[in-house]
C-alpha cells in the first residue's frame, strides 16, 4: 500500500507510475474521498472536543450542587452518532481504493506492456553446441523414466505432473544445495506453512488482484503461489529493532498456482505447472532507497553465482513496467538459455518493493526518533521443476543420459542418470 500523505503531496507522481504499469486506477476519485473523509474526520474531532469540554462544565457545576442544561451534549452525542458510520464507510472505501493504487517503478525501469519490452542488461555463459541432434527435456525424461505427464493429469488434472526416480533426487539435490548455499550467506533458514489467511496475501500485494490465480480453501485459508507470502507475513503487525536489521529469510516450501491467466502458454511440459517447490530468499531491511538498491544487486549476485555453479548459460533482464506487479519498484529476471526452445526462460525473479508490503503489513522498526516501515525484498533461490528444464537439456549427451552438475554430485551420490 502506498503512503496517502505522499499521494495527496505529489498526484502526478502516482498517475504516471499507474500508467507506467499499465494499471487503470482514478487518482482524482481517492483525493476526493480523502478530502472528503479529513473533513468528516476534522468534524468529528470539533465536536468530541466541544463534548469533553461540556463534559467538564457539567461536572465542575455537579460538584458545586448546581446542575447544567444537557441538551447541548445530547444533541453533539446524536451528531456523532451519525458521523461515526459514514467516516466508517468512507475509511473502507478509500481503503480499497488505495490498495488498487500501484507503487510508482524506478526511474531506470524501461517502458513497455510485456515482456518483450525487457532491457537485457547482461549475459553469461556459451550457448551450447552439441555434436548431434539434442532432445527437449520432455524426450528425455520419458525415455529415462523420470517424468510421467499422463498419470500426473489422471491424479490432479491438466499441468499436473509426476516426477520418478533419479529426477526426484536431483530435485532434492537442487533444493538443499541452493539452502547451503544461502545458509552460508547469512540467510536464515525457515520451512513456513503454505497455508496462509487473506491478510497475508493483502499485505503482501498478492490481492486484491491476483485471486484467480489462487487457491482458496473452504475454511477461508489460502494456498499460497510463493515462499515470499508466509516469509513476509512472519513479521506482520511487529515492530524490529534497527540493530537487527536486515533481516535475511531463505524460506523453503511448496507453492500452488492455478495459471488461470496462461492458457495457451507453455502447454507441453514442466515450465508452467500448478505445483511447484522452492527456496525463497527475502530481506527486510531499513528504510532507505540506497539500502533497497544495494541488496537488491546482492539478491541478483546471489541468484548469478547460483548459475554459474550450475554452468547454466544465461541473461539478466531489467524488466519493464507493464511486467512489474503492483508492488514491484524494480525487477531483474534472471533466464537460463532452454536449447529446444532456442531462448532463454525466467529461472529467477528479484524484486524490491520500497515499503509497500511493509506498510500494508504494518511492520515497522525503532529507530532513535521514530518508528519507520521496513523494506522489502525478495528473489527466488531455486524453484523446481523450472529448473530442470535447461539444466537436463543443457547436461544431456549423445546416448540420451544426462550429467549431473558437478556442484550437485555429493547431494546424489551419482554422476550420470542413464
């Protein structure tokens, strides 16, 4: 949620950053209800005070025996009784009206609708040559017996999939090799539910937009689509202390996605499915634009070192402002080159979000003067089977096996799947 003092000082900042985004939202309309409620509000604190004082007259006059008209104070009491509901309804009207509003992107976000409009600002890694004709990832782990997508779509429906023998350890080996890797970067480790209430998805910017692609529970809970949900909300309603900042959380759990916005795309295979697991990296830290900026390169170096451990050829993005959700200041994707597809694919999203969840998750820090919202950041840490995709196209060999990554072999104990 953005500031309303900062929307009423600067309205042409908000309106460009909406359109930036894409994002259709009346600016004017919540100024207005915003003037609109301060002046019941202004109202209402008038006649409080004119009743305290009243109040004090009555009384002072009971102690000396003497008694004062009341009708004044019944008649402010029946004024405030009507005010109280219409400040009520306008507080949660203008309330759901700023939840639409976006967070404005950084300057050097590019412009653009989608993800066409990305600005590659790097790239690692040869793309693969191979000495014979490759296979897609699909091809290879049906002939290996790692993969059954038509059993996966009998048990759960369609991107329903399951996952077999040495695909299941390599997956595992991923996971716990990418929770090493952060543990050693001062993160620490949480395995938080994923089942999660309808203020964490609000507080972390996943609604109101964003229900259809969620799963709802008949108890009212949600599934959650990302480890960032429950990793943010950990803190929610509290306030840190300065000294303890930042906050470094790698989050390791499954997420759910119904993917209600992608039909037609990525039909075939694991790229887009409706469960997934992942480690999460998430960092709250002070509140200051330099802070965010430097770990969010932090966040970004982490994600590439990852890739290069792993040999996995691949490109950042700076991603433009119709891709970035409402809370998104800046985003890098991260893309690991899928040779069968002959392009690179999002294996990593790193965000930072000024004090938007912060705010609307009321968490706060003490700092010598006063209290402050946290910012908040956070990139993925491996997300499978994603990953598997270029990992085991780019690993595959002439008679159809597969290497296993080198950085992975003490996790599996083998170095071949064939």
């Amino acid at each position: 949620m953005i500031d309303v003092a900062l929307l009423r000082e600067n309205p042409k900042y908000f309106k460009s950053g909406a359109k930036k985004k894409g994002v259709s939202v009346d600016i004017n309309q919540i100024l207005r209800l915003d003037k609109k409620l301060c002046g019941l509000r202004y109202k209402s604190d008038q006649l409080r005070a004119k009743r305290n004082k009243l109040s004090q007259t009555i009384a002072y006059l009971k102690r000396k025996g003497k008694e004062k008209d009341k009708t004044q104070a019944l008649k402010i009491k029946q004024q405030l009784s009507a005010l109280e509901p219409k400040i009520a309804q306008l507080q949660e009207k203008l309330k759901q009206l700023l939840l639409s509003v976006p967070l404005p992107p950084a300057e050097d976000v590019p412009e653009g609708k989608n993800e066409e409009n990305n600005v590659m600002v790097k790239k690692w890694g040869d793309i693969p040559r191979f000495g014979f004709l490759p296979k897609d990832h699909l091809t290879l782990m049906e002939n290996l017996n790692l993969l059954d997508l038509k059993r996966g779509a009998k048990i759960g429906g369609f991107r329903q999939y399951v996952l077999k023998n040495e695909a299941v350890l390599l997956e595992q080996a991923l996971l716990r090799w990418s929770i090493d890797f952060l543990l050693k970067k001062g993160f620490t480790l949480l395995r938080p539910t994923v089942l999660v209430n309808e203020a964490a998805m609000i507080g972390t910017g996943m609604f109101p937009k964003g229900k259809e692609e969620t799963y709802k529970l008949d108890d009212g809970l949600f599934l959650t689509g990302t480890t960032e949900v429950p990793l943010m909300a950990y803190h929610a309603e509290e306030i840190l202390e300065e000294k303890n900042l930042p906050k470094k959380y790698v989050g390791y759990s499954s997420a759910f996605r119904r993917e209600a916005g992608s039909y037609g795309k990525d039909v075939k295979g694991i790229f887009r499915v409706h469960e997934f697991i992942q480690t999460e990296q998430v960092i709250l830290c002070k509140n200051d634009l330099k802070e965010s900026i430097k770990w969010h390169e932090w966040l970004l170096a982490n994600s590439e070192e990852m890739m290069r451990a792993l040999k996995l050829p691949y490109r950042v993005v700076n991603v433009c402002g119709g891709e970035l959700t409402d809370g998104q200041a800046k985003r890098y994707d991260i893309e690991a080159w899928v040779p069968s597809q002959q392009k690179y694919r999002e294996t990593h999203s790193d965000s930072y979000l000024l004090d938007f969840q912060g705010r609307r998750l009321n968490i706060r820090y003490r700092t010598e003067k006063k209290l402050k919202f946290v910012h908040s950041l956070n990139n993925t840490g491996i997300a499978t089977p994603r990953i598997l995709i270029p990992l085991i196209e780019i690993y595959q060999q002439a008679d159809g096996s597969i290497i296993i990554p080198e950085v992975l072999r003490p996790y599996v104990e083998f170095e071949k799947i064939k």
